[in-house]
C-alpha cells in the first residue's frame, strides 16, 4: 500500500503545526509508510511543481491529512482527488462541539473512509452521526525530541505556555511573588516561533501549568490536550486542573498532576505540601516514562499505519 501524507508544511500556517504534522509525518515517513506530498501555495509561479505533485498523487492507494477545520486546505484535497477513488484518512485538530456538524458534512462530502479524533467527547458526538465514515480514538502526543528532559538547570520554578486562565494566572502572579518564585509565561518569555526554544523553556522548568480549554472555545468539551504530554516529557511536574473527560485518569497517573482550584483558591497551601510529597513526585517519574514511552507522535504513528492496512484489506 502507497500513502500519500498530504502535508501544509508549505502552505501559510502557525508554530502549532511545527508540534504536530512535522513530527507525525516524520515519524509515518521514517516507518516506512508512505510519501510526503506538500504542495505549494496556489499561483502561477507553482503551477510546473504542483502538476508533478499530482502526477506522483495519482499513484497513491491511499492518503492520510491533518486538519485544522472541518473544511479542508484546498491545495491539499486537490492532490487527494487527483487520485480518483482512494482510501482516505483524516486527524482532526480540534474538533469542538460546536464544528461537529459540519465535520460530519465534510466527511459524507469529501469521502472520508477513516477518521482519527483526539478527543473522546467529539469521538462520541461523531459517532452518533451515523454515516460510512469510521471514526477511531486517537489522543493528542507530543515530540518527545522537542520536550525532553536535558542537562540543565531546572531554574524556573513554573511555567506557563499558551492561553492562561486570569484567575489562576493571578493567583501564580501571587505566590510568585510571596516564596521568590521563577514564574515564566508569554509576556516573560516573549513570543517563540522555534520549538526548541520551547522544549528548552519546559526543560528548565519544575511546574508546566495546564488546564483545559474555556468552554465558550471548545463548546462545553474538557478534553486532554498536548500540553499535558509535552510538560511530562520533559520531565516537569504538571500543576493545573484535570480536563472533566476522564482521559488524563485513563492514560496517565492523576498524581502526576498537582491539582488545583480553577481560581487558584488553595495554590499556596497545595504548593508548598506538594514540595515534600514524595510519591507525586514519583507518579510524575512514572509519567514522564509512559509518556515518552506511549505517547509520543511514533506511537500514534505505528496506530495510523496499523488502521489504514486494516481498512486497505478489507
């Protein structure tokens, strides 16, 4: 079986892909499983190479994308129909609630034989759908080259990527400031567009804060994002709130987790017992491991690949 692995690392996009598609297509292209197909953004000057993509396209059985919305990158649906009638397969980033439908939509329209859903509740709403389209639990990972443990000194105490809760975010300004803690996030750091750079950030750190997304963005979902992977492989502690899911229990040990208030009400008191806490200390060891282990993007590739030469069979 050939795979085209249709990749947007040409097309305009943001730092979050560099921690997603790269790695996963990496990962399926050193596995053997098929060939990267990026294509151009659309325009004259292209027009010689984007013909090429599609004559190699035509010789594919099957494709596999990542997609951003439930409407997909049109220079890459192109190269999947140049194929005529393949198997095809889609992961969708961030499937909230309120874009099932039109997920749905586009999977009836676009012919989607395999579907990969990072989140449980999405799985469950989709699956509800109906329709020929066979969707399959696949949670978020991470690389575990960008976030790794290295050899440096843990020098700040907390850290925070991302979108911040003003509450929480508050209440770390507050015991910051009361023990001299280093407490690192977007407006210390600065904006990175290199992931290493955040591996190195998330490598110096003790605590990686995270929470799960507001639900006016994720339309009432409380999934298990990739932040929570990326802080374990690189060996911190995580410090936040659980996503409502059920899925951090079901993959990961809770007390990796040092859990708190959503308003940050008993950070201090849960902070300063965390520090002498030795088997939290070791469930984030025994995180770390499974993480690096179980959930890098090399793991979901093996289960992308497996998926796609069940459904090719049969």
């Amino acid at each position: 079986m050939k795979i085209g692995l249709l990749s947007n690392e040409k097309l305009p996009r943001g730092i979050n892909w560099t921690l997603l598609s790269d790695p996963l297509f990496a990962d399926l292209h050193a596995l053997g499983a098929g060939e990267i197909l990026a294509p151009p953004p659309p325009g004259l000057s292209t027009a010689g190479e984007y013909l090429r993509l599609a004559g190699r396209a035509q010789k594919m059985d099957a494709f596999f994308s990542m997609h951003g919305k439930a409407r997909p990158e049109w220079p890459l649906q192109a190269l999947s129909w140049a194929a005529g009638r393949v198997l095809r397969a889609v992961f969708y980033v961030d499937p909230w609630k309120h874009a099932i439908d039109r997920i749905a939509q586009a999977d009836r329209l676009f012919g989607h034989d395999l579907v990969f859903v990072p989140y449980a509740e999405a799985l469950r709403d989709l699956e509800a759908k109906g329709g020929r389209t066979r969707y399959i639990y696949l949670p978020f990972a991470c690389d575990t080259e960008v976030f790794r443990p290295r050899e440096v000194a843990r020098d700040i105490d907390i850290l925070w990527m991302g979108r911040r809760d003003p509450m929480l975010h508050r209440s770390l300004l507050a015991l910051s400031e009361q023990r001299g803690l280093n407490y690192q996030y977007r407006e210390t750091t600065g904006f990175l567009d290199d992931p290493r750079d955040l591996g190195l950030l998330a490598a110096r750190s003790r605590y990686f804060v995270v929470t799960p997304p507001e639900p006016e963005r994720s339309g009432g979902y409380s999934p298990l994002l990739m932040r929570y992977f990326e802080g374990l492989a690189a060996g911190c502690r995580l410090l936040g709130t659980l996503p409502a899911s059920g899925e951090f229990e079901a993959l990961l040990p809770r007390d990796s987790l040092l859990e708190v208030a959503g308003d940050g009400s008993d950070l201090a008191s849960r902070y300063d017992a965390d520090q002498g806490d030795d088997a939290a200390w070791a469930a984030t060891r025994e995180a770390m491991r499974l993480t690096r282990e179980h959930h890098g993007w090399r793991a979901r590739a093996t289960t992308i690949i497996d998926e796609l030469a069940r459904a090719w069979r049969g």
